[in-house]
C-alpha cells in the first residue's frame, strides 16, 4: 500500500456442500481466519506535535500552508486543529493534506481532502480543538507534508507556533488550500498557524515522546527548513530501532518559555510549563513519556535553586499521576550569553545536580555535559555554539540529540 492511498479488501469462500439428497448446493460464508496470531492492537500516536502559542495579527480570507514533518510512521492520518489561544471561533472550510515537495508546493496528485465530522466546515471554539476524521492510507516515517487549511472570515487572535525553525506559507486572499502549486503563497512566515499535532494509527507498542522545554528545544540556532533540531535527531535515531520499539517525537519547545511563570499573550513567551502541560503534553495522543529541558528562563528572571526544584517536583508529580515517565535534561552552558552571572551559573549548577542525582525523574538525558567546553565548563564548545553563547547550533543539537539515551524513554508505565 504506498502513501496517501488505500484499497479496502474483503474475502469469502464459496463452499460446495453435498446434501443428504445428493443435490450439490452452493453458498457464501466469511473465510476462516489463518491460524495466525491476532492482529496486534492499535491506537492513536502523535506522530509531529508543536505547542500552542500566540501570533501577532489576525487572518482573514486567507489559506495557510503549514509545512510539517512525520517522526514515527503508521496510517489513517489526522491533525490537531488548535484554537486554543483565540478570542473568537474559528471556522475553516477547506482542509488538504499533501506530500510536500518544496517551497510552498505539495507534490502533484498527493493532496487529499480533510474533514471534521464528516463535514468539510468546521467551527472551533475559543480554548477548543478539533481532530479531522481519519485519511485512509499509509504514511511513512520522516515525511514532510504539507497542511492546508482555508479561513473563513477573520481569526481574531492566532493560536500558533511561533520561530519553528521551519517556513510555512500564507496565500493571497481566497480558499487555495487543494492547489498543489505554489503561486498563491506568496508570503513567507516562520511561525505553524492553528495546527497543534499530526495523529497517526500505530501498534499499541509505539508511543510518543513529548519534548517539554523553551528556544533550546524549539532549537533556535539551528538551520531552517532543515530539521536540525535535536528532537529531530532523537526521532531519527528512534526510528532506527526495530518497529515494535519506535516512538514519535512531539517538539513542545516555546522560544523565551519558563517552567514557571503565567499565561499566554499576544507577543508573550507562551504560558508556564506548569500552565500548559496537560494541554499542550497531556491532551496529545500517544504520550508515553516527557523529556523535560526548561529552566534557563526561570533563572534569568530571577528564580532560586529551592523555586526551580518546587516547579520541577510539581512537574514530576503531575506526569506521575497521569501514568508517564518523564526524564530530567540538564540545563546547557550558558557562559558568554547575556543570561550568564556567577549568581545565575552556581543556580545552573545546583538545579543540574538535582537532575542528576536526586532520583526522582525516572531518568536523566545530560545534555549540559554533552556540549560543555571541558577546559571551560560554564561555556558550550565553540563548535556548538549557534552564535550567542546559549542557543545550541547545528552541531550542538547533534550532539544534544544522540546524547539520549533511548532505553531511558520507555521506563515502566506508572
């Protein structure tokens, strides 16, 4: 079965059978099963996830174009849509799906349509989500496509993601979302508008890691349109693993975000860790396991080893409770960035030893270590330095993504 397409298939078996009065009868009866073992259960992951965030402006008669790319393979494709920040409902009338080909153009004959309830329209409340029905068909591992969703009317406030180290595209006013070419996306943005995941249909084996953290996460610093971001790399490397084993990655990274803190605005950082864990983490399809790497905002605005390790804790309590693992990343080096000070490093310092050795996260992904300048440990290695003193590059995200250690992302279920 190749991508974006499928064939239903149904089997029977004409059985002859002689009857008592010798009269050769025929009927049609379901075929046996093979003696094989059952099919094995399956269940909703997300397979590409990004936080909800708020965009400046608002849309109006416009079609979007959000270029996003799969982690973990499976079929019968859904998306996310998000109205989560907005201010009014939100109503779309057109919804395509296509492999993406380049710029802001899908590949021809891949474009398929999209819909909600059976409907082609769908109205989103304000602080609401919508989940499309399913698109028959396999979809494969580290696939970019393309998803296009028409707006009806004006947004009022855009929920989306903003610096996603990725160009999407917005048209010229009207409803282009089934045109496979690219002449109406004739503006360029780097934000992912109302869309929060891509769900796939995996075997119950495969999950999904969500990455909770800030512009470190959301990999800053990196190359755009080229998924250099270390959560990139980790689902690269999942996805090398034998099938049963796979996970997805979700990228819930929001560039200036804290652990601790308040709530979203227009021009704001996004809310708090602790404000949008269950919607942005919890509320995503197939979430195993999070992998925490947030706190560098929170100590450049001033919060204490005791304040970081109590947002932490409620953190660890929360995903506890709902039955997932979460691992405790290391902050990375900040020295020679405008965030660092002796006071600001001995916090990173003590919040790090706490990940490190405390034993109350499930597991530990040290990424401070695997990009610290040995000769100068406040600092990252030159080589991985995306320009500031504390944004990781390229090669700083490599190494922050093979630095996880995979076994560490499948801890036993709580």
């Amino acid at each position: 079965m190749t991508a974006f397409s499928w064939r239903r298939l149904s089997a029977s078996l004409l059985v002859t059978t002689l009857t008592t009065a010798g009269v050769v009868a025929a009927r049609t009866e379901p075929a046996a099963p093979p003696a094989t073992a059952p099919p094995a259960a399956s269940h909703l992951v997300t397979t590409w996830g990004a936080a909800d965030d708020i965009a400046g402006g608002t849309l109006t008669n416009v079609t979007v174009r959000n270029i996003v790319r799969t982690s973990v393979g499976g079929t019968d494709l859904r998306i996310r849509v998000s109205n989560a920040n907005g201010d009014q409902p939100l109503v779309l009338d057109s919804a395509y799906v296509g492999k993406h080909q380049s710029g802001a153009a899908v590949e021809p004959g891949t474009s398929r349509r999209l819909t909600f309830s059976r409907a082609t329209t769908v109205t989103v409340p304000p602080g609401a989500e919508a989940i499309s029905d399913p698109l028959p068909g396999d979809v494969p591992a580290l696939q970019a496509l393309t998803v296009s969703l028409h707006v009806v009317g004006t947004t009022g406030a855009i929920t989306a993601h903003n610096r996603a180290m990725q160009h999407s595209y917005k048209s010229t006013s009207g409803d282009y979302a089934a045109d496979e070419s690219a002449t109406a996306f004739q503006t360029e943005s780097s934000a992912w508008f109302l869309i929060d995941a891509v769900l796939l249909t995996a075997p119950e084996t495969v999950g999904t890691v969500a990455t909770l953290g800030d512009s470190i996460t959301s990999a800053v610093g990196t190359t755009i349109d080229t998924n250099r971001r270390w959560p990139d790399i980790l689902a690269e490397r999942l996805g090398e693993l034998p099938k049963p084993l796979q996970l997805g990655v979700s990228n819930e990274g929001i560039s200036g975000n804290r652990v601790l803190g308040g709530i979203a605005k227009a021009g704001s950082a996004g809310s708090s860790a602790l404000a949008r864990l269950d919607k942005d983490v919890l509320t995503k399809p197939g979430v195993k396991t999070v992998l925490l790497l947030e706190g560098i905002n929170d100590i450049y605005a001033g919060a204490t080893t005791d304040q970081l390790i109590a947002g932490y804790r409620q953190l660890i309590a929360r995903v506890h409770a709902s039955g997932r693992c979460i691992v405790g990343g290391t902050l990375t080096p900040v020295g020679g960035s405008f965030v660092y000070t002796e006071a600001k490093e001995t916090v990173r310092r003590e919040v790090n030893e706490f990940i490190r050795t405390s034993g109350e996260f499930d597991g530990v992904a040290d990424f401070d270590a695997a990009t610290r300048n040995p000769a100068e440990p406040t600092r990252m290695l030159a080589a991985y330095d995306g320009g500031d003193g504390l944004h990781p590059g390229d090669a700083g995200n490599l190494a922050m993504g093979n630095a996880v250690n995979l076994d560490s992302l499948t801890c036993s279920d709580r």
